[in-house]
C-alpha cells in the first residue's frame, strides 16, 4: 500500500503477529495480556488498556500494560475522586460516554482531532487527567456485548507525539479483530471447551439430528473424515456420546 496516510503490508503483518500472539487464559483477566503488550510494542505509548464498563451500574473492568507491567483493576460507582468525576461527567457534552450516546461503534476517536479537547481540558476530570500529564488519548470501540460496553484506549504523555494518522489506521483494522477476541475469551471464561473451527461445525449439525452421512455432503467431507471430527470432539469434551457432546457444548453453539 502506498500514500501518505496509508498503512503497509509490513503494518498489516506485524499487526496479525500481534493479534495471533494469545494463548487460552486461565484466570479470569477480561481480555489477552499478550495481545495488549504486543500492540504497545507496536504503537507505543504510556498506557493500553482494554475497559469492559456496564454503565446502569456504573461498573467498570480493565486490564492495562505500561512500564510498570500488566495491572487489572475493577471498580463500582463513586469510590474515589477518579471515579466520582467520570460518572459525573460520562452523560456531559465533555464526557466519555462516546460511542454509548451515538452509537457509532466504528469510529476511533482521537482526543487530540476533536473539537472538544480545549473545552474537556478546563472541566474538572479533564484537569484532573492533565494533572496526570496526559496529553492525547485514543479510543477503538467496540459493538456492546451483552449490554457491555467494549473499548480500547491508549494515552500519551509529553513523552510521545500526538497518535499519527498511519497509528490510527492500524488501531481501526484491529478493531474488529480485537471485539472477535474478546467474545472468544468470554467463551472461555465461562467454561466454552477449546474446540476447531470445523469441529464446531461438526456439532451444529449433530444439534439438527443429522447423521454423519447426511452431514458428510453438507459440509464437503467424506464421512470417514466426519467420524475422525467427532472422535476428536469426543477426546477433547471427555464424553462418550454424541448426546454427552451436545450437552457439554449446548450453551454455546448458538454464538459460536
């Protein structure tokens, strides 16, 4: 790719070596560390955080990388001054409700572009994170989850030059990769088993009642091939039967 603002195919490569890098997580963390570590190598910055943030509840969930590693940290309400003027401020002209209030889940949103910055300075979470030494910010949103608003956010300090528009283009391509990831660690937080692409649609079609001679042509395979899936299937959930397979998967086969 070529022009100005246009990203490379070393861009486009470098980022699906990042977004590749994540291994099933075994505790609880809201999203993949090492994704997270991998693009701030990419499009360096202070901090990078991926947020969840139910907003009746006002309860907020983030997993963040900078120098001082990788932190988590949740929090409910008004708990601390931090919180007290972000939900004060969310629903304002100022505030960070963004993708909530318009619902344009497509759009990054550059702090340093927009019109409000001068005016989001002087109000009092604005000065609070200048205080900070904060000086630009940029938000990837993401399509709600279950009523769960998702959203990446990278800060700069005085440290760094504003995002460049080439950081930005990337972020935008790794969007709607970075939502796919997430849905797929909250499969696994919930105890979805680690199955293949093809073995999912393997299960699907057991779901309707189909035999393996009828799913064989369905899907494009000799129905020896559809055995050797569903013994592999079997291994992996350790069940017997194609009604214990179904149980074990049932929660899941209709957002897989």
């Amino acid at each position: 790719m070529t022009g100005r603002w246009s990203i490379t195919d070393t861009d486009v490569g470098a980022l699906l070596d990042v977004l590749g890098r994540h291994q099933p997580a075994t505790s609880d963390d809201i999203f993949y560390a090492d994704v997270l570590t991998g693009l701030r190598e990419l499009i360096p910055c202070d901090e990078i955080a991926f947020q969840l943030m139910d907003v009746a509840e006002q309860r907020v969930r983030v997993l963040c990388a900078s120098d001082s590693g990788v932190e988590r940290a949740e929090s409910v309400g008004m708990d601390n001054e931090w919180h007290t003027l972000f939900w004060q401020q969310f629903w304002g002209e100022h505030g960070c409700a963004g993708p909530v209030k318009t619902g344009d889940y497509t759009t990054v949103l550059h702090h340093a572009e927009t019109a409000r910055s001068r005016a989001h300075d002087n109000t009092p979470f604005g000065s609070l994170i200048n205080g900070l030494g904060l000086k630009d910010e940029v938000l990837v949103p993401m399509t709600p989850l279950g009523g769960t608003d998702r959203r990446l956010l990278l800060w700069r300090t005085t440290d760094y030059p504003d995002f460049s528009p080439r950081e930005k283009a990337m972020l935008a391509l790794a969007r709607p990769h970075l939502a796919e990831l997430h849905t797929q660690r909250d499969r696994e937080s919930r105890g979805e088993p680690h199955l293949t692409a093809r073995q999912w649609e393997v299960l699907r079609q057991v779901a309707t009642g189909a035999s393996n001679t009828q799913i064989a042509p369905t899907l494009g395979l000799s129905e020896a091939t559809v055995r050797k899936h569903l013994e592999n299937v079997f291994l992996r959930l350790g069940v017997q039967s194609r009604t214990e397979a179904l149980a074990r998967v049932h929660g899941f086969l209709d957002v897989s």
